[in-house]
C-alpha cells in the first residue's frame, strides 16, 4: 500500500464509532496510517454515499445491519468495480486491484 494503493475503511454507525473506537479497530487490524486510513463523517454524508455505491444499512434492535461491499476506484476517481458481499479470495481481489492499477478502470467489472 501506499502511493499506488489506498484502503480505505468507512464507518456506518459514527455515532457509536468514534475516535476511540476508530483507534481500537485500528490497534486490532494493525493498520498502517500510511496505506488504510479508516473514516468518518455526518451520518447524512454517510448515507448519501452509501446510497450512492448500493451499500444499504438500518438499525435493527440495537444493532446495525448493513450490506457488505468493497469499491475498487482507480486512480482518476471512477469506480472500477463494485464486489457485494465477500465471496472472493485476497488472490482474486489483488488480482482485480493489480488490473485497475496496470491498465486503468476494466470495462466489464
């Protein structure tokens, strides 16, 4: 990670996911500040980019249910790939990510 690839990790509960707990799951993960930063923000800009990627989340008896999904955005910003759920290997998405950097966003995701 890096330059050339950055993680990025988006709460969907900020209310609940402060700075400290930010921290604690940074601390878990062992994440790298200069390669994954792990992000915030006003639960409305939460929302509209949720909704803007197809990530759904709703409180449901005290707890935050929510969709899974990982963006692949290439370097100029678009995104190259929307995975729902996590039935791929680290191989197949490094293989994916290792596309997107080489030859820019794939037109078939």
């Amino acid at each position: 990670m890096g330059l050339d690839l950055m993680m990025l990790s988006l709460t969907l509960d900020p209310v609940q996911d402060g700075r400290e707990a930010l921290a604690e799951y940074g601390r878990i993960w062992k994440v790298d500040a200069s390669g994954w930063r792990l992000l915030t923000g006003p639960p409305a800009e939460i929302q509209k980019f949720c909704a803007r990627f197809g990530v759904s989340f709703f409180p449901d008896e005290g707890q935050l249910i929510h969709s899974l999904h990982t963006l692949v955005v290439d370097r100029q910003g678009n995104l190259a790939a929307n995975l729902e759920g996590n039935e791929f290997t680290a191989e197949q998405l490094g293989d994916l990510v290792q596309s997107v950097m080489i030859r820019g966003t794939p037109s078939h995701p």
